[in-house]
C-alpha cells in the first residue's frame, strides 16, 4: 500500500475495560451506566501502556438505533506515516484495490454456527467459518490503516468462548462478571476483562466496534482495533454474544498516529456499515501513542476549499492508545465522491492527510 502511505501528509507516528455496547437486535442490552434502551456499548478500562491490564473505567452512552452491543478493551495506538498528496484526487488504481478489497473481504459474512449450549453450560465453539470471517473482517480495517494483519491463539480464543457463552446465559455485558454468574468460570471472566464484548455474533460486532456508538468519551473498541499493540487476539461467540481479546498484544506497529477514516480512498460504505449509526454521528478519529492530541486544532475542507465545521473532543487516554480525538461533523455528512482534507495542528507536529470518499457498491 505503497500509494496510500504516500497520501499522509506528515509524519508523527485501552485499556479499555469498562463499557458496554448493546445492539443489533431489539431487547440486548449494555452494562454501561446511564444508557437507556437502544444500543449501547462497554469497552474494557484504560491501562498503562500498550499491554497494560484491564481497568475499571465504565463509559456510559446509548445508540440511536437497535443493535448488538460492545465492549473494547485496552490500550495503545497506530499512526500515520509521512508523505504527500497526490494531485487532490482519488487514484483510480488504489480505488479498485480498495473496493477490491472491501468487496471481496465482505462477500461472506456469515455468523457460523455454535456448538455450545447455556442449559448445559457449554461454551462449546464457533464454526470455523464463523471465526475466520470475524479475523477477516478485523483485517480489513486494519489493512485500510496500513496497519499488519492479526492472528488468534486458541487459547485466547477457547477464553473467549467462555466470556461469550457467560455473557449469552446472564442476558448482559459485564468486564467484571461475579462469581454467581450462571455459567460462570474463571477463564470466561479472565477474557471479559481483556476483551471487546459485544451482544451481537462475532462478524457483525467487528462494524459495531469501528462505528462505536455509546462511547462518546472513548471510542474505545476502534481504537482497540487499529492499535499498534494489537495481537494475537480471541474471538468468542454464540449465537447472539461474542468476546474479543484485545488486551496485552504483542503487536509493534509503531505507526506515530492512526485516522479514522484513514488517508486515501475510502468506502462510503464503511460510514455506516451496519444501518443504524454512522461515523457522522460517533465522529472520525485520530489516535497516537507518542503525539498529545488533546489540544489538537482540526480542520476539514473538500478539495474546493469549502470549510467542513466539526466538534473536536480529547479521549480518555488507555483506550488502545494513549491519546485520541473525535472529529464530529457539524452539519454536513460523509459523501461518496468528495475528498476531504484534514489538517491537525498543536500536537507537536503537522498531521495533513486526504480523505478520498468512494462508492464501492
């Protein structure tokens, strides 16, 4: 992704276990405190560092629309590499590589099956098929970032089931489930402390995670999925539960931020990929490791000239990186076939980079 990277104008580059997101279907709910009804999210609390532990933060928030909800879990950060823009429009070869991609990676979003069952207290196990679209599509969003590519470890992901199928029998999201809990075990609660969790399935609940509605403080699960720590993970689910293990990564990414939308073309479809919430309503994002974006002054123009308001508000730190921003637009939406130009100032250094908006449908 050579021409993508080239787009970022400017080089620099979560714990978060204590919210919950409720959502996709009618009646699941979130643990978040303050959410009424609707779809809310619990991300996993903010921790130290990069691998930290889980905290005990909560961030409450609800969603204006019915759908699973999640939980994200721990801290560090991803970032933008330097370069230059191009001539101000999208290149049509990295156009059809993005919407290549996009396409093909979503072609099968099936949930799988399970094998496990809450009478009997089994976590038993996704299908195979089931996991491996839920990584792909963990991938996906993270290759748009130029971010490496995540692997999971089975006993990352034997915890998970555990977490899920917990999650599944109490009919509610916990980052720190009792020990009275139907189908309670150790492995289980030690995963919903270093996890995402979700009531939807596995492959949907990775949407649900980068839109992030209900955690307007955080944004925690998003940037648990595009933060440079992250890796190996685990994926969870039954059939209306799942747990993603986020916590504690490996990973070495070490990009100096991450936007989200990313530079260079971008899907209108990933704008709201679900139907019920949209990047317009939870905000764009940026988020760094080694940048204090707190007191970031950003600003947004098409590619001619017209100013784009938005609402800039710093993040708790911890929540996959140790600093981040959201970008709410104010009064205008995400449109397909428009470039934005986003520019970042009073963070140490200069972030410029271009948002390529494209129908891949």
């Amino acid at each position: 992704m050579i021409g993508r990277q080239a787009r970022r104008l400017g080089v620099a580059g979560l714990l978060a276990a204590g919210g919950c997101y409720a959502g996709l279907e009618p009646g699941q709910g979130t643990e978040d405190e303050g959410t009424t009804g609707g779809s809310t999210m619990s991300d996993a609390g903010p921790g130290g560092g990069p691998s930290g532990g889980p905290g005990g933060q909560t961030d409450s928030g609800g969603s204006d629309g019915p759908g699973p909800t999640t939980d994200d879990g721990p801290l560090d950060g991803s970032s933008g590499d330097g370069g230059s823009s191009g001539d101000g429009g999208p290149d049509p070869s990295e156009v059809e590589m993005m919407c290549n991609r996009w396409t093909s990676d979503r072609a099968d979003m099936s949930e799988g099956s399970w094998s496990g069952s809450v009478a009997a207290c089994d976590p038993g196990d996704v299908s195979a098929a089931g996991r491996a679209n839920a990584l792909r599509i963990l991938n996906l969003y993270r290759w748009m970032n130029d971010l490496p590519e995540v692997v999971t470890d089975p006993s990352r992901d034997a915890m998970t089931q555990a977490c899920a199928l917990m999650m599944h029998a109490n009919g509610m999201l916990s980052h720190s489930p009792p020990m009275g809990w139907t189908c309670y075990s150790a492995d289980g609660a030690s995963a919903a402390g270093s996890s995402n969790i979700s009531t939807g399935p596995g492959v949907m609940s990775v949407d649900l995670y980068m839109v992030d509605p209900g955690n307007p403080t955080t944004l925690g699960h998003r940037r648990w999925i595009l933060s440079n720590s992250l890796g190996p993970v685990g994926l969870g689910s039954t059939s209306s539960y799942s747990c993603m293990w986020v916590i504690g990564g490996a990973g070495a990414a070490g990009h100096a931020w991450t936007a989200w939308p990313p530079p260079g073309p971008f899907p209108v479809e990933a704008v709201n990929p679900l139907g019920f919430s949209s990047l317009d309503e939870t905000g764009w994002s940026i988020q760094s490791d080694s940048l204090e974006l707190g007191s970031a002054a950003v600003t947004i123009t098409t590619s001619t000239g017209e100013a784009r308001p938005v609402s800039v508000t710093p993040l708790a730190g911890g929540y996959g990186s140790s600093s981040a921003i959201s970008i709410i637009p104010q009064g205008w939406s995400t449109q397909a076939g428009t470039t934005y130009h986003v520019s970042v100032e009073g963070v140490g250094m200069p972030i410029e980079y271009d948002v390529e908006v494209v129908d891949c449908g």
